[in-house]
C-alpha cells in the first residue's frame, strides 16, 4: 500500500520550506509564520484554521509548547474523529452509496471497499447502479471478478433505482453482509442527475427500509476545495454520512480536508492512496498531519 508520507509528498513540498524556517529559528518568526499562512491557504487549508495556527502559535511561546507540537496539536484536533466502518455495528446486509463527481474514483473505492470487507471476513456485493455507461458497469463486474465477490450489475440505459433495489434483493437472498453501490458520476451542478439519487434512495429503502445505512461521497483530492464545493452541494441533495478523498497520492491540495471536517462536519472515512486495490486506509488523522508536517512516519 502507499504511504501517508509518499502519498502527501506533493501537498508537503508547498510549504516544507517554510516549516523548515519556522520551525528551525529560536522563536515565532513573523515574516516566516506569515509565508507559512499564505503556503497553507495555497494548499487549499481554511482560512479560519490558518488563523486559528497563527494564533496559537503566537501563544506557544509563553506556554513554553515546542511550534511542531502545537502545530502538530492544533491540525490533529481540527481532523476530529473519524473512525471508519465498524462492520460489527452494520445491520445484515448494511447498505453503502457512493456519490460523487465524474471520475472521482467511485468504481475503485468500491472494489476496494469490498476487498476491505473480505479481508475483514465479511461477505461483499458490488452492485453497479451506473447504468449511464456501459464501460461503468464492466469495471465494476471485472472488480467483482478479481477480487472474488458477489456482484449485481446492471444494464446500460437501464434505471439505477431498480439496480440499487436488485442489488440488496440479491444481497439479502445470496445472504450478503455489506452491499457497497456504486453510482454513475454526476455533476453537482446538474439538478436532475442529483435528483436520480433521491430515486436510488427511495428504491433502497422501499426493498429494505432504513437502506442505505451509509451515503458516502467520493472526492478527489486533486481538486483541493473544488470538492468541498462538491461535497457541499452532494449533501444538500442527498443527506451524506461520511466522506473518502481518493488520489492522496497525486494531489498538492491536501489541506481541503480540513475543510470537509470543520465546514460540512463529515467524517473522513478512507483514504485512497494508489490505484490498486489494497490502496485504501482508513483515514489517520495523526499519520496525514505527520506527513503533511515532513515528520519521521514511524512517529
Ligand atoms: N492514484 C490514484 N488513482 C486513483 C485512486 N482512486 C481512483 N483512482 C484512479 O482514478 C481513475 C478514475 O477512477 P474510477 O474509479 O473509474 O472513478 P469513477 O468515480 O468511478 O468514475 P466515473 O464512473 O466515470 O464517474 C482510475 O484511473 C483509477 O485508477 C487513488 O486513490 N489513487
Ligand atoms: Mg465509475
């Protein structure tokens, strides 16, 4: 699997330059805890949680707190909890929905969610409610294949209501514990599309009510605070529980995850970091600010 530290390498290197300043001169320095500011906001951090930094760093000096440390505090704390699936805690079968945008990493984060779910002797089902593209449906079903799970797929054109019904349908016959549906993207700027989603919904619920347990948006990380604009709108539409941020690895924006937690209040489930399927961790709020902060990863 990637690592946090490999992972968050790009996000890191903003402003590394400026950590190794702070964080190397006797005292705060002004001029170099303000270039610190601006390198956070260009990594798409809150504004408010920069402030909230400069502050509390201001402060760290007569608390006699080493700068790394309230910094270290300071980020962990504005993470919150965020502890992934408890599968012990899912009805049988628990209901997962994905959403997001196009290309978000939707089809992986399943894949992997349900080899999670093996790995964590459960019994998966994928099922592909994106009927929008046929090639949508196959990745899935060629997941399923690999990965050695149930699947219900559905076809091409056909209505993603009556997928996300087939598929628990299936799940409670095949006697399944998770069933992790998977969405075609969708803009969130398009109403309809977002209104599909209340269809998937109801359709669930209809074949078993309180269905789905879970809606989760994914999120590219590349995007920075595009996807907290994303997420916002996602959750307008359709009440989300949690969120997972794919492509860690590739992003320089990383900081937007502060927003998701302090702005929307969503937990940050998992983390994608590489594109195979066991590049999927749950998100560890200590680890991401150590990475994010070029600390040794072993600590
Ligand atoms: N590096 C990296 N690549 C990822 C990750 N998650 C997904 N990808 C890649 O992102 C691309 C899009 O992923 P999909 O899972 O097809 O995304 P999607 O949201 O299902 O896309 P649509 O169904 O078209 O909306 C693929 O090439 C994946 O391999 C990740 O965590 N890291
Ligand atoms: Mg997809």
């Amino acid at each position: 699997m990637g690592s946090w530290f490999n992972s968050l390498r790009k996000t890191r290197e903003r402003f590394s330059g400026a950590l190794k300043g702070l964080f190397s001169s006797p005292g705060p320095d002004e001029a170099t805890a303000e270039e610190l500011a601006d390198l956070l906001i260009m990594a798409d951090v809150p504004m408010r949680l920069v402030q909230t930094l400069s502050k509390e760093l201001e402060r760290s000096a007569s608390r006699k707190e080493p700068l790394l440390t309230t910094f270290q505090r300071v980020l962990v704390d504005a993470l919150g909890q965020n502890p992934p699936l408890d599968w012990a805690a899912l009805p049988s079968p628990g209901v997962v929905l994905l959403v997001g945008i196009n290309g978000s990493g939707k089809t992986t984060t399943a894949a992997k969610l349900a080899r999670m779910a093996l790995l964590a002797g459960r019994r998966p089902l994928l099922g592909a409610a994106d009927t929008f593209r046929a090639a949508g449906s196959h990745q899935l079903k060629l997941w399923a294949d690999k990965i050695g799970c149930e699947s219900v797929i559905g076809a091409t054109g056909g209505d993603a209501a009556a997928v996300a019904y087939d598929a628990i349908d299936a799940a409670l016959a095949r006697r399944c514990d998770v069933v992790f549906v998977d969405t075609a993207g969708r803009m969130h700027t398009k109403e309809p599309l977002m209104r599909e989603l209340q269809k998937v919904r109801a359709a669930m619920d209809k074949r078993l009510p309180g269905a789905p347990h879970h809606t989760w948006v994914v999120l590219d990380a590349m995007l920075g605070q595009n996807a907290v604009v994303q997420a916002r709108q996602f959750h307008e539409m359709t009440p989300l529980t949690g969120a997972i941020v794919t492509k860690l690895d590739g992003s320089s924006k990383a900081g937007f995850l502060f927003a998701i937690r302090q702005e929307l209040n969503l937990p940050i489930l998992y983390a994608g970091l590489g594109e195979s399927a066991d590049d999927l961790a749950p998100f560890d709020a200590a680890a991401f600010v150590n990475a994010l902060l070029d600390l040794d990863e072993s600590k």
